[in-house]
C-alpha cells in the first residue's frame, strides 16, 4: 500500500508541475506589451462616382474633411514589432448634408488587418484604416500639442530622379543655322 501512495503522490506532483508550466504558458500572451500610440492615422478612402483612391494622413484629434465626410481620429495603436501587428483606430466620422447640417453616421474601432469589418460604408464614399505611425509629410495642425512627429519631405517613389538638373540628360539647344554678318 505504502508503494501505490507513493506512486500516487508522485503523479499528483507531475500533474501538478505541469499545471504550473502550462499556466505559465497561458500567462504569457495575457501579460502582452502595452500598445504603442500613434500621432498619426492613415486612411485610404474610395470616391465611388469617380472611382478615386486616395490615401491621406490624419493627426490624432484633428478633423479633415474627406468628400461629404469629417474623419476625426481619437486614437491609432500599434503594437511592438516583437509582437504580432495588429493596427486599431478608433475613429468618428459625420456626414455632411445637403441642409449644411452634421450627422454621426460611424463612431468606433476600425482595424487595419480586417478593413471589412468596420470601414465606412457611405453610398458615395468609403473609408478604411491602412496603418498608424509616427512620421508624415503633413505639417501639425495649429495649436498641436501631441506627441512628437518626425516630419519627412513627401517624395514619389516611381518619379525617379530629376535627370535635366543632375546633368545626365542634355537640355535642348536651339540650333544655329547661319551667322549674318
């Protein structure tokens, strides 16, 4: 009898080293990083009579005007690149009607990896959430006191270089067909 206790015990022990160890493990992912909050919000929206993309940058709090709508950004977070990305932003966006008058017709989260789920769906524009960051070619609005934005200069990435003023290219010169004299 003495053995079976013991054999008994030893098993109760394993198991419950290994609750501790997958606890452990369970642990983990709950105990995750703080996100990282983003000055900035990209959004991409979609003028459906025109068939227009266009992409642009929006300041946390600030209120830019896309179409008929107001996209105010309160919040864009990211997480750590040692963590899996995942982009959220919550977002209000009013609509603009015909009688100048302003209504709500989206408030809450919109996420980057699934813009599906919660774009703006208006019957002339879309508007979905690409990413967030701390950089962009957009000067701060007036008066803001956010967190810190490097400002980068605004390049297009399939214009190349400027070949006339590096030299490589000759410029045309009018050519000389007589000298009167």
């Amino acid at each position: 009898m003495g053995f079976t206790m013991r054999r008994y015990l030893g098993r109760a022990a394993s198991c419950a080293l290994a609750a501790l160890i997958g606890g452990v493990a369970f642990v983990s992912p709950i105990q995750a990083q703080t996100p990282i909050q983003n000055p900035v919000a990209v959004f991409k929206g979609l003028d459906k009579i025109t068939g227009r993309v266009t992409t642009f940058d929006v300041y946390i709090d600030e209120t830019v005007q896309f179409g008929a709508l107001q996209v105010t950004p309160r919040v864009c977070n990211s997480r750590p690149l040692t963590e899996a990305s995942q982009t959220t932003a919550f977002i209000e966006v009013d609509e603009l009607t015909l009688d100048s008058k302003v209504r709500r017709i989206f408030s809450g989260w919109m996420f980057a990896s699934n813009p599906g789920v919660h774009a703006v769906e208006h019957s002339v524009y879309d508007i979905w959430l690409i990413n967030c960051k701390t950089s962009t070619s957009v000067p701060p609005p007036e008066g803001y006191a956010g967190p810190a934005v490097e400002l980068v200069s605004e390049e297009d990435e399939l214009a190349g270089d400027d070949f006339v003023s590096s030299g490589e290219i000759p410029v045309p010169r009018p050519k000389v067909l007589a000298t009167l004299n």
